[in-house]
C-alpha cells in the first residue's frame, strides 16, 4: 500500500457495501481513520446504520479514498485495545478542524474496521 500518508489525509472515504434486501451496491461517504492496511470509521448510529448492517450480513466491502480503491474485510471491531485506537485516531484526526464537540461521537459511536486490500 505504498502511498498511505497521503490518502490517509484525505477528509472522506467512500465506503461501498452491498444491500442486505437489494443485493445492490451502497455508497456511503465517512469520515475515516487510516492505521497501515486498515481503515477504520465510527457508526454514530451504531449497529443501527443501514451501512453497518449491510457489511455485517456481506463484510466484503470497497472503499475509494482520492483516486484509489481498495477492496477490504470490514468486521465490528470488538477488541478493547484496538477500539480505543481507532477512537483516538479519529478524534485526533477530525476534532482540530471541527467547530463542534466531537467528544461524544468519539466515545459512543461503534468503530468498524475494513482491513484492505490493494
């Protein structure tokens, strides 16, 4: 994945899933955070969103950042040490340039992760 640094500085993803009712491609655009080879993003409506339910019946996902795409794994993340980087790395990515508090995204929405793959 050569060129993370850059990409990893855009200010949105778009997440691609497949519709759990229409089988069809979904898009989304999303705040993300980039680690390596994994994206991760928060679902302030949780395990409500319809983007969340669709990649939790179909994990895999695409996602586009600038110019590139990547297919990915996307998966709940569910390990305590991991959830806690994810959070802080889109909190330190998105809180300075935002006028709001963020504060409570940051600490109530489900962090999901897409591991890529170029």
């Amino acid at each position: 994945m050569g060129r993370e640094t850059s990409i990893a500085d855009e200010d949105y993803c778009y997440l691609t899933t497949t519709g759990r009712v229409s089988g069809e491609p979904r898009e989304i655009e999303i705040w993300f955070g980039l680690d390596g080879s994994t994206l991760y993003m928060l679902s302030g409506g949780r395990d409500r969103s319809d983007w969340v339910r669709n990649l939790m019946r179909e994990p895999r996902v695409r996602v586009r950042i600038s110019n590139r795409t990547f297919d990915g794994q996307a998966r709940v993340v569910d390990d305590p040490d991991e959830e806690t980087r994810a959070r802080a790395l889109l909190f330190e990515k998105y809180s300075p340039g935002y006028s709001g508090d963020l504060d409570d995204w940051r600490e109530r929405s489900l962090p999901i992760a897409v591991d890529l793959r170029d």
